[in-house]
C-alpha cells in the first residue's frame, strides 16, 4: 500500500489519549491531552511503502472531517468496525500513530 491509496479495514474502534502541545511528550509534564479516534485492525498492516517506520502497524489513527463525524461515530467506540478511506502517513505533532486513515466511511453494528 501506498500513501494516498484507499482501502477498507476491519478492526476495533477505539479511543486513546496521547500528549499534545506544547511538547508532545508527556501529558503528566504539562503537555495538552488529545483525545483520538484509533483503529486496531483485526491483522496489523505490514506492507506501507515509504511509511515513516518500518514496523508492523497494530493502530492506525483515525482523521474524521469534521466535530460532527467525531460525535456520530462515538457509539461505535469498544465495537467492531469497518472504516474506509485513504492512507496517509503522520507529519505532524497531532498524528500520533506513524499510519493515518482519512475516514470516508465507518459501518459497524451501531451504524
């Protein structure tokens, strides 16, 4: 897979909280916690050409358009989903897990 491409994957929906601003180090330092969407797929991606990386993807952090997507999907927070959409490859502080997913669509048993 290539950053860009668009694929669909299964996997548990699930919520973390990683440091954020100012350091993006250590929530417990002072640094903001930012709360994220994170998929586990059901197999760990293992073959991202060029990802930041070079390691077995077990949590791929999920970018949703707008507050209003990141409202409807909560329910589906502990469930078992599939998301689709296209990889992208984290470049900045707030991209907290090395592989992206900028969602399209999420459909599971709460949708």
């Amino acid at each position: 897979m290539n950053e860009g491409d668009e694929l669909s994957l299964s996997g548990l929906m699930i919520i973390m909280t990683y440091p954020g601003a100012p350091n993006y180090e250590s929530i417990a330092d002072g640094d903001t916690p930012e709360t994220v969407f994170v998929l586990k797929p059901n197999q760990p991606i293992n073959c991202a050409s060029n990802a930041p990386t070079l390691e077995s993807f077990k949590l791929i952090q999920l970018v949703l358009s707008n507050q209003n997507d990141y409202k409807r999907y909560r329910k589906s927070i502990g469930e078992q989903v599939t998301v689709a959409g296209h990889l992208s490859y984290s470049i900045i502080g707030h991209h907290h897990n090395p592989l992206m997913l900028e969602v399209t669509s999420i459909t599971g048993s709460h949708q």
